[in-house]
C-alpha cells in the first residue's frame, strides 16, 4: 500500500513519528483526493445545474460523472439512486424524515440493534417521538453476536423498518446483515443499512445485498468531509417526500403551491457539494485501484497480528474478540479487578505518537450494556503496516506500566 500518497503519515506528533490508528473516526486523505480539491477551486469552481456558462457545465459534468461512479462503485442499478448529502448522519436523518412521513403512523415499530452509532438511534428515536412509533433493537447473546432468534420474533406487522448497521463500529464486528434482509423481506419489510464502516473496507453491492437503503459517508473512505451518500432503491425514493425545501429540488414553485423535481435532485435542496462528489470520486478511484481483495486481506493480517499481541498482554479484554471483524479492535486492560480508563491509555498513546480513539465511540446503549465507561479503539486503513502495530503495542505497554 502507497504511504507516500498519505503526506499526513509523515507528521510528528509531540516529538514522535505518527501512528494513525483512528481510521473508524476518519480516514487519511491521498493526494489524488486533496488535488482534486485544489483543482477543482483553482479551475472549474462554478454553481452546478443552472449554468448555460462554460464553468458551470464543466461542474455540473463532474458532479454527474461523480454520480455515475458512485452507482457503479456500489453495484446501484442506477445514478438517479444516489443522492448526494454530508455523510451517513445526514443521510440517516433525511431518510427518517421522508420515511417517517409516509410510512411510520402510530403504533408502528422500527428496528435496529443493540450495537447501532448514535446516528442510526436517534434520527428513529425523533420520529418515533413525532409519530408516537416505537423503536426496538435486536439484543446480543453473551458472545456479542446479535441474537437473530429474538429478531425473528421481533418482526410482525406493525415492524414498518429495519435499520441496521452493516459492522459495528465499537467491536468492528461484520453483522448477519444478508439473513437480517432476507428475513425481513419475507414479510415485505425495507432494510436500511449503515455503511458508514463497511465501505471504506469491503465491496458492498447494493443489488447483490438486495438491501433498500444504504447510507456512508465519503471521508471514512479516504475522501473528503462534507459528501456522503444515501441510496435507495428507486422504487422507494419515488414514494417519499423531500426532507428539505429549497433550490434545486423542485419543478415549479407558485404561489399556490409547489411541485417538487425528478429523481434525485428532489433530495437535493440548495447547491449541492460538488467540489466534495468530485474529490469523493477520486477516493474512490484510488480505493478500487487498490482493490477491495487486498484491502481487506490487508486489514485482515493487520487486525490478527494486532489481536495476538494484545492478547498477551495481562489484564487485557478484547471485545468480541476472534470474531470476522472489518478493521476495528476495541479493548480495556484491568489492573488487577480495577479498570485503566481507556481515556488515560489513550493520553499516554498521544503522547508516544499514537493516535487512537478512547470512550463510547457514539454507541452509548452498547457501552452500557457492556458495563463499562469505553474502550480503546484502534482502527486500520489500508496504509497501515505491521511496524504501526509494533510501535502501538510498545507504547501500549509503556502507557500500562505508568498507569498500574
Ligand atoms: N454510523 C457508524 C457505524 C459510524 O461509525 C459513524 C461514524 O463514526 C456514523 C454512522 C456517523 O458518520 P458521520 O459522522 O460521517 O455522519
């Protein structure tokens, strides 16, 4: 894997080379994407769809060219299914919105699971607040799987949604998401899934999956902050409303009323990202150049090596450890039966170069339920190496020794 294109990976951090382990927050950037950046402000910067001027067709190109790449990029049967927003936050709470309106009535019931991001809890929660719904979540058995009898028996007519994350972003663990759509199909119900930590590491096909909704965000994959994507399946995004109300997602606006513009751009209100869609483009690019084969057997070896070696270290608990897991490692060492807080650990890995997150990774339900107040989160991306690995675990040990 290219280094080189990463400037960032060369920066010092408190007097010590960097190590980045914090690629489930965000990614770094390669210099194709922050060119692409540049380029597009130093060259073709110009409001899109509205232009007859040179500029502004050259935009509005790119921004459609984007598009097109991400349909391809996640096997969507067509560009129209892909709407353009700030990330999977965005894209979760549009969704909610313009489902909700239709299809969530009173008495009605959404599920997720007991591992889900804040962002794929609380946009439900508001509409089920507004629409006096309920939301449920599929429980864990003791291993930290989700416990799928209990989701069959969770499921009835009132379930009008399932939202699921595709792997969590806590464990990393990659969940059951093919027979959570296949089960839920059986009685007609759409699935929504949270690709905010799939994507960036394996290939997601949104026919092969057959899922209805999908939502990421473009800079956990090595683009730009700011883009993110929500898909639906046409079928669906031509049944529900615009979440917002603006420029560009209409037809015509009268005094007597409006009416709203075609796929997708009826989900685009306002000037759209499209210096974000065109660098989101170039992350993409560079990731299918890398491939997902080795992106994942790559993450993979990493995500084992690492795993045996904190393995040996005394007092430590891996979450879900030996589990299929997309990159992400979550653990607490115990000095004796007293927990180290994962936020000193994560102090004293700052101070030795190491970047890692600490504490409840926006997943508050699961964190509780784990009766603990964090972990330690290190996560890979694809110009992780074993040295990176090597240089933690020794910062990691060190940081012990200060702390017991
Ligand atoms: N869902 C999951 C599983 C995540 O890990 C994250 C971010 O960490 C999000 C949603 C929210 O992503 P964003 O902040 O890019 O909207």
């Amino acid at each position: 894997m290219n280094r080189e294109d990463f400037e960032i990976l060369k920066e010092q951090v408190h007097g010590q080379q960097l190590v980045y382990l914090d690629n489930a927050a965000t990614s770094q950037k390669p210099q194709q994407v922050t060119n692409a950046i540049m380029e597009a402000y130093a060259h073709w910067n110009s409001n899109i769809h509205r232009g007859v001027h040179h500029l502004s067709q050259v935009a509005t190109m790119k921004h459609e060219d984007a598009r097109r790449k991400v349909a391809d990029f996640i096997g969507a049967q067509s560009a129209d299914e892909i709407i353009f927003t700030k990330g999977t936050t965005d894209s979760l709470n549009a969704l909610a919105f313009s489902y909700g309106e239709v299809y969530i009535q009173e008495g009605d019931e959404i599920i997720v699971s007991a591992v889900e991001h804040h962002s794929n809890i609380v946009p439900w929660q508001m509409l089920c607040e507004r629409k006096k719904a309920v939301l449920r979540h599929i429980p864990l058995r003791d291993d930290l799987t989700l416990d799928i009898e209990a989701f069959k028996g969770m499921l009835n007519i009132r379930t009008k949604l399932v939202s699921i994350a595709h792997v969590s972003n806590v464990l990393g663990t990659i969940l059951p998401i093919e027979e959570i759509i296949r089960l839920a199909h059986e009685k007609n119900i759409p699935v929504c899934l949270d690709g905010a930590q799939s994507v960036p590491h394996m290939k997601v096909d949104v026919q092969a999956l057959d899922c209805d909704f999908l939502a990421f965000s473009g800079h956990k994959m090595y683009g730009p902050t700011g883009i993110g994507v929500l898909y639906g399946k046409r079928e669906w995004l031509e049944k529900i409303p615009p979440h917002e109300g603006g420029g560009e997602m209409i037809n015509h606006v009268r005094w007597s009323g409006t009416t709203y513009n075609e796929l997708p751009y009826k989900f685009e209100a306002g000037t759209p990202n499209f210096v974000g869609s065109y660098a989101l483009q170039k992350a993409i690019e560079y990731v299918q150049k890398v491939g997902f084969e080795a992106i994942e057997t790559h993450e993979k070896e990493l995500t084992e090596y690492c795993e045996q070696k904190l393995n040996k270290i005394e007092g430590i608990k891996i979450y879900a450890i030996n589990q299929p897991k997309a990159g992400v490692i979550s653990f607490n060492i115990y000095n004796g039966s007293s927990l180290i807080h994962p936020f000193d650990i994560g102090t004293l890995l700052d101070q030795q170069g190491v970047a890692v997150r600490t504490g409840h990774h926006c997943a508050e339900p699961l964190i509780d339920e784990l009766g603990i107040p964090g972990t330690v989160r290190v996560s890979f991306g694809l110009y992780n190496e074993k040295e990176d690995v090597d240089t933690f675990i020794s910062a990691l040990k060190k940081s012990v020794m200060i702390l017991s």
